[in-house]
C-alpha cells in the first residue's frame, strides 16, 4: 500500500523528515512516541499547550523524569505558568529543536495533542501579525467566556473549531483579529512554504475503550496529587484564571478547593469535560485527510518503516 502517495509530492519527499503523532486526550500518545522513538532512534517534541508549564505536572500528565525512559523530550518546561506562549513562539522554538535533532541525525517525533501547534510546524503557518489592542481586550474580556464563544463560532467557525475553547485569552486573540481587520483569524493562518516531510500518524481507539482509559488516567492523576498540585500552584501566588491554569482538571480542583463542589463532583466533572474535549478532537483531526490512523504499535511501525525507507 503506498502510505506516502496519499498526501506527499516529491518537493515534499525531499525535504527533512519529521514523524507527527496525535489522538485524542488519553488515547495513548506519548507511549506509542516512546516506542517508535526507541525502535527509529528519535527524539520528541511536545506539541500540548500544557506540558510547556512548569510546576504542572499531574494535569498536564506530563512525560518527566524517569517517565522519558531515557528519551530526550523537548519543549516542556519551557515556561513559567504565568509567562504567555503565543503560537508564533512556540512555532519557532519547535521548529529550532526539529533541525537540531536533524543535524545530529536522529528522528524529530512531534507528539501531542494541541493540533494546532502542530498545524503551525507542520504547515509552517504565518501567524497574523495584528498588535494587540489593549482596550479592545479589556473590552472583550469584561465578557463571559460563553459569550466570547457563541460570537467567535458566529463570526469564525473554523477558529471555534481549533481554539481551546476553555482558554479565554485565545477565543480574545481571534475575536481581537477579527475586530481590528474585517477578517477571520483563521484566514489570516496562510501555510507557508512546507519546512519539512511529515507523515502524521493519529490514534484510533473504539470510543468506549478510549473513555474508559481517560477515567483510568484522571483516577490515578487524583491517586499521585492532583489536588496538592493545584494547591501548591495557588499558594505559590499564580492567578487562577491565568492561561496555563484555564485546562481540564485545574478548573475543577480549584473550584473544589474553594469549597464549591464536593471532590467526587470535581472528579465527575473532569472526566465529562475530557470526554468532551476528546470528541471534539477527532472531529478536527478527522477533518485533516493527511492523518494516518492506526490503533496499535505494530500498525504504525509498519508505516513508520515505509515512510523512513
């Protein structure tokens, strides 16, 4: 089967090769990156919007320590949780660790879930180049999160569709573009020149399978100290309504730790919002036809194999 005819030209074959892979929250990609990166001699580079934060650890389930088996893993913690990453930095310090494992002539493995980090490098994206306006945005946000949402899917759905909806600083960031030009965010993200040969490779797990590792995964971030995380980031003085705090499981622990649900509703509510936050996941990967999906190790070896050559 030729895997590379599918989305490749041969301007594209002949550049650097890199290997993405993505899936939904919990579906098992940082385990499948460990492997293939120890079977084609590579390194990893975090694409989650996350793991970039230092300090945070649990939530994020980070891949640190003993947990690398080894593997050399850039890009997380890579910042404070109060320091703000735009796509454009985050673009241009993936795309410096990319050729240095190139030049040491190892295989570059972008792993995560945050697909438009990985748009961005894989695509090599121009992000709009819109100063901020800092009165538009105090503006905007004086506006619940619900309502910033409701206009950005009316003004651009293809940007409702990628934005974490849950951080509010960017569903503001597309609204602001879109105020200040008359035009969408999304339509301002032109592809520029491909820096590299990518082959992406998704996880596809049986929903109920997938559900059921993401209660596991929660239930043991719980287990290892979740709660005395949050607690720890809280006392330590940083905001809870900063970026890096506005993901899944934060929200809901510190709500708990202010006393305005039970922990078992925290729990509930972290596994609900997960689901959810997957679903919509694999209805924008399914969207990219350059994916291709595997469900277990030997599946994607098998590709990995072909596309290396």
């Amino acid at each position: 089967m030729d895997f590379m005819g599918k989305t490749q030209t041969i301007e594209t074959r002949s550049l650097p090769k890199l290997l993405v892979i993505t899936g939904p929250t919990g579906s098992g990609k940082s385990s499948l990156a460990k492997q293939l990166a120890r079977k084609f001699s590579g390194e990893i580079i975090a694409a989650d919007s996350r793991q970039i934060y230092r300090e945070m650890d649990i939530g994020t389930d980070k891949t640190t320590g003993g947990r690398q088996e080894g593997i050399p893993h850039h890009l997380v913690d890579m910042a404070r949780p109060d320091e703000i990453i735009t796509l454009q930095l985050y673009k241009r310090r993936a795309v410096d660790a990319i050729f240095d494992i190139l030049k040491r002539s190892k295989l570059p493995i972008l792993e995560g879930g945050t697909y438009l980090y990985v748009q961005a490098v894989v695509d090599n994206l121009e992000i709009p180049k819109v100063p901020p306006h800092s009165l538009l945005r105090n503006q905007l946000g004086e506006k619940d999160t619900e309502f910033l949402l409701k206009e950005l899917r009316r003004v651009d759905p293809e940007a409702a569709q990628t934005i974490d909806m849950r951080n509010k600083r960017r569903v503001i960031r597309a609204l602001e573009v879109n105020l200040l030009t008359g035009s969408t965010f999304s339509a301002q993200r032109k592809k520029g020149k491909p820096l590299f040969n990518a082959f992406i490779i998704g996880i596809a797990l049986p929903r109920e399978k997938l559900y059921e590792k993401i209660s596991r995964r929660i239930d043991s971030m719980i287990e290892e100290g979740l709660v005395d995380e949050v607690q720890r980031l809280l006392d330590a003085g940083y905001n809870p309504s900063l970026p890096s705090l506005s993901g899944i499981g934060y929200q809901e622990i510190i709500r708990y730790l202010r006393d305005e649900i039970s922990i078992e509703k925290a729990v509930q509510d972290i596994k609900q919002h997960s689901r959810q936050f997957a679903r919509r996941q694999l209805t924008w990967l399914r969207s990219d036809k350059r994916v291709h999906w595997v469900s277990n190790y030997s599946e994607a070896e098998k590709i990995v194999s072909e596309f290396i050559g």
